[in-house]
C-alpha cells in the first residue's frame, strides 16, 4: 500500500537516498515513543479488520430480514469493497491536502455513521448505502494508516513498525467476530431480540462505534506527519517532530523527504506505467498478478462467510460463530510467524510453500464439500468430513497468513522503480480491491451451484499462484530496493535471465 503521498507503507528508504552510512539505533525511550506513536495510528487497521469482517455473523439474519436472494446477499456484504476502492483513491489525495492526522478523524467519523446507519437500517438499500459509507472509511484506513506509520518511524525500525498494521487488521477480525459470536449466544441466535428489542445482528454492527471513538481521539493526540509539513512549508514543525522521533537525524530525514518529494513528481508523468506487455511495464504486470491471486484463492470467504458456511454444512449457529473465532485466532498467530520468518527464510520459498500448502488445503475442503448430503431437507457432512472440512478450512488460513496474506504488500513496496512507484501500488490495490469485490459477490450464488465446484476453483488458483511464483517471482530478501527493482524488471521482461540474489 502506498503512503497518502507516493512512498511504499513500511519502505526502508526515502527516496533511495542513503547519506553517510547508517543512522545510529535510536535511543530506548525514542524507540518506545514511536512505537506507541505507530500503534496508535495502526488502530486504522483495527477498524479496516472490524468494519469489513463484522459482517460475517449478520450475513444469515440478514437474509432472512429483507428477504433476499443469494445474488442481492453477495451484493450488501461486497457493497463496503466499492467504498473502499473510492477512500483509497481519496485518501492520498485529502491527506496531502488537509494532512494525515484530519484525514484519520474523516475516517473514524466515516466508521461511526455507518456503524449506527448499519445497525438502523431499515430496507437492503440504505444498508448497502451505509456498508458503501463504511466502506469508503476502510479505504481511507487502508492508506492513511500505513503512511502515518511509515512516516514517522527511523529507517532502522519502519520494517518491523509496519507490521502492527498488518497485526492491526488482524486484530480486527479477531474483534469483530469475537463480538459476533458473543452477541449471538446472548441473544440465543444473531436473529433474536437483544437491548433496546433490536435483533442481536444489529448491534454486532452498533458495536463498532466503540473503535471508531477510540481511534478519533487518538488520531487527535498524534504529532501530524513530518513529511506533509514539509510539503506544506512547515519545515520547523517538521523538525520539532523528527526531534522526537528520531533525535540527532533532523536534517538527513528533512533531506530524503525533499529528495523523495522529488521522485514522486518525476512518477507523476504522464504514461510512465505505459510498455508492452498488453499497454503497461511487465513489471506492472507483475505487481497486478500479486494482488489478484491474493484474493481470487478466496481467503475472504473464510472471513465474511464462514459462520454461513458451516452452518450450510451442518454444524449449528453457536458452533458456528466459535468455529470463525478459532480461524481469527489462527490467522493472528500466523501472522507472527510471517514477521519472524520474511527476513529469514525470504519471499519466494514462503510464497511457493504458502500457494502449495493452500491448494491441498483447498482441494481437500472441494472433495469434503462434495461428499455432503441432504438429511431432513438440511445439508450435511456425514462421518468424519466435517472435522476434514473444518481442518483444512484453518490450514487454508495458515498458509495464506504467512505467506500471500502479508508478503504481497511487501513486495508491492520493493519491486517498483521510484519513478513511478507511486502510480504502480495505487494501480495494484485497485485491482486487489475489485478482485475482492469479484470474489465476495460471486460467493452466494457459486455456493448455491456448488461448494465442490467453487473450493475447486480456488484450489486452481492457487495452483496457478504457485506457477506464476515459480516463473516470475525471483527472490529479494536482502537486496536494497534498487536492487529488487533491477531484478524484478527483469522477470518483468521478455527474457528471463539467471537472478543472482544478495
């Protein structure tokens, strides 16, 4: 993801300007600072993960409320992708306007409407209205967040406080159907009355008011971003921030944020993503495939439906809920494993292992789902396929958690020229957006056609994941970005020379 003005979230240079050597580590309380700093702006995150996941334990109730087809249902829970795709576009555009710190608050209060519209909603068309408003508030997170992060953490530890947007998300989902499962069983079933006589799946989305307060009021306790002060001629702002944050390193970061500003202008230009691979730079290409195959083996089926989909199988709603908790959790602590893992082993082998690990673990949920049966008109599975399905439906989120979940964003950081960089990861999370927006629409209806048929597919396509790994993804762990750059233009290419790493 970019930062709302151009650099990659979490990159480890400003600009490519290296100047005289290595900055010295930070001191210890200049280092708590600005991680309680990032972790403050990372509750974006938290919301991202809550707003977009809270849906799962409504998805039934909903149905059932309005009456809706499995067409109009896949609709209202994709409805919130299409705001998210209008914030990320806004998002670096207001923040570079208004700074990153209001930007933050438009969010939180953007989070708060929709979070009471949602759980008031008294037809399927303003809850789509108030999912878009929501929406629009998770793209702005989705940007805003990392950038802030980004901004104003020392080059030594921006890798590792990048991260806690990643945590972040994740964290939210844990919430979010935490908070689902619990309303629930209060309330005997999603669809039962609760406080106030409104039905419990209400006020799972009611509940989300909660982090968007605590996320307003933090963002207006955070420093604003060295590098919009800058941009906005307030040098002396910016220097007093940097005193805090990175003591005795003023004037080189002053530097390479003037220094990157310039590289973001000269990726501005008009047809720098132009080549010839069907109009765009391979490379471009590249960046584009990543981001799809992250969403098209369906990981946010697991996050948006999965309390549907085990209770179409079989299992019943409580059972359910604590079934989707259990996969939160798992995805929390994989997400760990993915940290400590990226800089050792490296990008590629976690990839390849992750895309393998996903098509076993998709292909045997396909053949669990297609041995179910229908017993008293309710679907079924019989014997020991339930306790497969669920198993393989937790190592599907494993294999992605340390593997295609974090490291495509990594990626998208490393192998774009600074020329036009910027333009690049902009292009590659809209089409991640409208490949989740494809995949979470089509889920309903391709689930009333088949449960074998769909698991199948994105077993496919992850099949062709580990391909395209194989074929164009060289390795990049230890490179500058340079480097990586240089590299990946060349697997971007027609030719396909030897790769040296390191």
């Amino acid at each position: 993801m970019t930062n709302a003005a151009g650099d990659p979230a979490g990159g480890t240079e400003a600009g490519g300007v290296v100047d005289g050597g290595p900055p010295p580590a930070p001191p210890k309380h200049v280092t708590g600072r600005v991680i309680g700093l990032a972790a403050a702006g990372a509750v974006g995150g938290f919301l991202f993960g809550f707003d977009s996941s809270v849906i799962n334990g409504a998805v039934d109730a909903i149905q059932q409320e309005f009456a809706l087809s499995s067409v109009v249902t896949g609709f209202a829970v994709a409805s919130a992708l299409l705001g998210c795709a209008l914030g990320a576009e806004l998002a670096g555009r207001l923040a570079d306007r208004f700074g990153r710190i209001p930007v933050m608050v438009i969010g939180a209060i953007l989070f708060l409407i929709s979070s009471i519209g949602s759980g008031l909603a008294f037809s399927v068309v303003d809850l789509i209205v108030w999912r878009v408003i929501g929406g629009v508030g998770i793209g702005i997170a989705s940007v805003v967040a990392p950038a802030y992060i980004a901004e104003i953490s020392p080059r030594l530890m921006r890798g590792r406080l990048a991260s806690l947007q990643q945590l972040a998300i994740v964290f939210g989902i844990f919430a979010a159907l935490l908070s689902d499962a619990l309303f629930a069983n209060a309330a005997g079933g999603a669809a039962e009355p609760f406080w106030l006589g409104l039905d419990a799946w209400r006020w799972m989305f009611i509940a989300c008011v909660v982090p968007s307060v605590v996320y307003g009021v933090l963002a207006l306790t955070l420093p604003e971003s060295p590098r919009y002060l800058v941009k906005v001629g307030k040098e002396d702002q910016a220097r007093t921030v940097l005193a805090r944050i990175q003591p005795g390193e003023e004037d080189r970061a002053v530097r390479d944020i003037h220094a990157s500003m310039e590289q973001d202008e000269l990726g501005r230009k008009k047809g720098a993503l132009r080549g010839p691979v069907f109009g765009l730079q391979g490379i471009v290409w590249i960046g584009i495939l990543l981001s799809v195959f992250q969403q098209f083996v369906g990981i946010n089926v697991i996050f948006y439906y999965s309390t549907t989909l085990w209770q179409a199988v079989g299992f019943d709603e409580s059972d359910s809920f604590t079934i989707s908790v259990i996969t939160s959790i798992t995805n929390i602590a994989v997400t760990f494993i993915a940290i400590a893992l990226v800089d050792r082993v490296g990008r590629r082998p976690l990839l390849l292992i992750g895309s393998a690990g996903m098509a076993v673990s998709l292909g045997t949920m396909a053949f669990a789902f297609a041995n179910s049966v229908e017993v008293d008109g309710a679907v079924t599975l019989p014997g020991a396929w339930a306790p497969i399905a669920l198993v393989a439906a937790n190592l599907f989120v494993v294999f992605f958690g340390f593997s295609w979940g974090p490291l495509v964003w990594v990626l998208l950081g490393e192998i774009f020229p600074n020329r036009f960089r910027a333009r690049a990861l902009g292009l590659a999370a809209a089409a991640q957006w409208i490949a989740n927006f494809l995949i979470t629409v089509t889920f309903p209806w391709l689930a009333d056609l088949s449960l074998f048929f769909t698991y199948g597919m994105y077993a496919s396509f992850a099949v062709l994941s580990f391909l395209f790994v194989f074929w164009k993804v060289p390795e990049t762990n230890g490179m500058s970005l340079e480097e990586s750059e240089v590299v990946f233009a060349r697997k971007g290419s027609a030719k396909r020379p030897a790769v040296q790493s390191g």
